[in-house]
C-alpha cells in the first residue's frame, strides 16, 4: 500500500510539474505532500478494517 501511494506521488507530482509548467518540488508539494495526511488516515482505516476482520464478516464481501 505504501509502495503503492509512493508510485502515485511520484507519477502525479511529475505530471502535475510538467502540466502546470511548476518546479519539480512545487509538483511534489502541491501532489503529494499535501494528500499525505489524508491518505495515512484513509490506510490505517483499511489497515484496522483488515486486520480486525471486520470486511470478512460483512455479507457482501465474499
Ligand atoms: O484530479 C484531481 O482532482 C486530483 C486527483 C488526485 C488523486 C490522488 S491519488 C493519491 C492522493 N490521495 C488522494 O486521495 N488523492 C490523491
């Protein structure tokens, strides 16, 4: 999950540089750092959904 976020922030901090003729550290703030709190947040939810089983024992997750 964590590789998976770092991925995304690399790809959209470049592209949003690049798109909006931005520095490379105003793409990386502005596309990254700012969704850093958010998505730890939204991760330890799906972290603590996970390994308190509380998915698998919800009728529409097989
Ligand atoms: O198109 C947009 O308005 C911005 C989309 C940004 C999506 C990324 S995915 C990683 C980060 N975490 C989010 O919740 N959103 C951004």
């Amino acid at each position: 999950m964590l590789v998976g976020l770092a991925v995304i922030y690399a790809i959209g901090s470049v592209w949003l540089a690049g798109a909006t003729d931005q520095s490379l550290v105003s793409g990386i703030i502005e596309g990254g750092v700012v969704f850093v709190p958010g998505d730890v947040l939204k991760a330890a939810a799906v972290i603590s959904l996970v390994t308190g089983g509380h998915l698998a024992r919800l009728s529409f997750v097989e």
